[in-house]
C-alpha cells in the first residue's frame, strides 16, 4: 500500500469515527469560550475558524463567547496606560472601559467574524450590549477598592442568539455588557459563556484554555461528575488561576448543560478532536460519571 492510499484509509477511519458524534450531535449548541493562546496566534485562529465552521455545517450550532484580556493589555500599553490589577480583576476606570470595549467588539470580535465567514461560515458579531443579551452591575469594591467598570450578570436574554443560531448564523459574542442605568461594563468571558450556555440549554459548554484540562498531582483529570467538581473547588492541589473556571463549570452543569470541556486551546483542531474523537481530550465534566 502506497503513503498515498495509507495516507486517504486514515482520513476515511477519521470520518467514520466522527460518524456517531455527528449523529448524536446534530441539532444540538456547543458553546465555546475562545480565549487563551488562540487569540494571539494566527496558525490557532485560523484552525479555530475552520472548526467552527465545519460544526456548523454538519449540523452542530456553535456559540462563540470571547474575552480579550491579553489584547486589552498590549493596547492599553500602547496607549501609555499601565494595567492595575486587584485579586486578579483589572480595574477598570472609565478610559480603560473604552479600551476594553475598542478591543474586544471592535478589534477581536470583528477579526474572528471576519475569519469565520472567509472560511464559509456565516458569522455575525454581538456584544452584551445588543437586544440586551445580558445586562450587569457594576461589581462590589474588593478589600475597599472600588473596580470600577467592572460588572457581574444580572439578566441573561438569549432570544437574539437563538434566533441567528436558528437561521444557520454563528453568534460571536463579546463580553461586555450594560447595566439598566446604560453604563458599559467589562465582564468575565468564562461567566458570560456559562451563562449563555445555561439560558440555551447547550448540550456543550467548552472551555478553550493554555493548559491540558484540570490538573492534579500532575496528572489531567479526564472526567469526573458534579460532586467532585464541588470537591475540587476547595482541594489545595487545584490552581487559583483555575477555579474560576471550575465554579463556571459547576454553575453551568446545575442549570443543566450536558457536558463542560476544558481543553488545551493551543492543540490545533482542540475543538474538533474533543467533539469528533473517541477518546477526547482535556477534563470533561458531567452531572453524574458515566459508569462504563
């Protein structure tokens, strides 16, 4: 058998495997926090636009929720403008707000709409803030210090997404939202994804990361359920920088998404690999663990 022939019998096993996910999967809303390393490299961009292209066309509904953080960073450093942060939340006064929402719905956001759509997906850019997807509040002052634009979830309106998704759109949603007095906020992406992923029912909620899933004792965790989710929060094995993300995931498996992934964004095709393959990649997290 030539490279050749081996080369296309692979691809042909590929498809095959893919089979029953597709089956399984078709009709259903993935939604998927994009952030990570691939927001800033173009090979990983490109292979994300791919992916959630081809979702769509066999039949999946894809989301995209995006942050920025990184981006927002390098150009307010440009600007002259040093970030501050406080437990982890970049405060955010009234100039670093308009940065933010220049950055994630004008700059980030309209790049990747424009990278789906050149792929042949039919993209279409949203932030918080149109038809009131979801409206915040400003967050309470942490340790006494006021974050300023800074905002957590009040209200979740997904009747825009669900229309767009419906008519074979692909919703890019920016995480930055408005509170009821018309103050633009600067909201956390992992919260705004769950949040969307609960009001839809999503079957998914995929969490695109810079590491292997949840590590413990330098082993990935590949699966486990609701309760031990809860465990981990509080485990001391278990990274500040990722229980925000564990409490996303245990948020969004109580209002009912079927199944939270959190893989490694920097593996080309991650989204595709996790959905298509038998044994998927990074930690999946479920109500209760399958038994066998």
């Amino acid at each position: 058998m030539t490279s050749t022939i081996r080369k296309k019998t692979r691809i042909a096993e590929i498809l095959v495997e893919a089979l029953p996910y597709i089956k399984r999967f078709h009709g259903e809303t993935a939604v998927i926090k994009y952030g990570g390393s691939v927001l800033v490299d173009d090979e990983l961009k490109e292979s994300f636009a791919v992916d959630i292209t081809l979702l769509k066309y066999v039949g999946i509904n894809p989301i995209v929720v995006h942050g920025g953080g990184r981006e927002i960073t390098r150009w307010m450093q440009k600007l002259g403008k040093e970030p501050v942060f406080l437990n982890g939340l970049r405060v955010t006064d009234a100039e670093t707000m308009e940065i933010t929402e220049m950055v994630l719905s004008g700059k980030i956001n309209s790049e990747l709409v424009s990278l789906i759509n050149r792929h042949g997906g039919k993209a279409v850019g949203l932030s918080g803030k149109d038809a009131n997807v979801f409206t915040a509040r400003k967050m309470r002052p942490v340790d006494n210090q006021d974050l300023g634009f800074v905002g957590e979830i009040e209200t979740t309106d997904v009747s825009l997404i669900k229309t767009l998704s419906d008519k074979g759109y692909i919703p890019v949603v920016s995480s930055v939202g408005e509170s009821l007095h018309g103050e633009t906020l600067n909201l956390n992406a992992d919260y705004v994804a769950a949040g969307i992923a609960s009001a839809l029912q999503a079957l998914k909620l995929i969490y695109l990361t810079d590491v292997d899933g949840i590590v413990l004792d330098g082993e990935v965790l590949p699966e486990f359920n609701l309760n031990e989710a809860e465990d981990l929060l509080t485990h001391p094995g278990i990274t500040s920088g990722m229980i925000p993300k564990l409490e996303c995931c245990v948020r969004a498996i109580k209002d009912n998404v079927s199944h939270v992934h959190i893989i490694n964004g920097s593996i080309l095709h991650s989204v595709l690999l996790e959905i298509f393959t038998d044994i998927g990649i990074g930690t999946k997290i479920t109500y209760t663990k399958r038994t066998s």
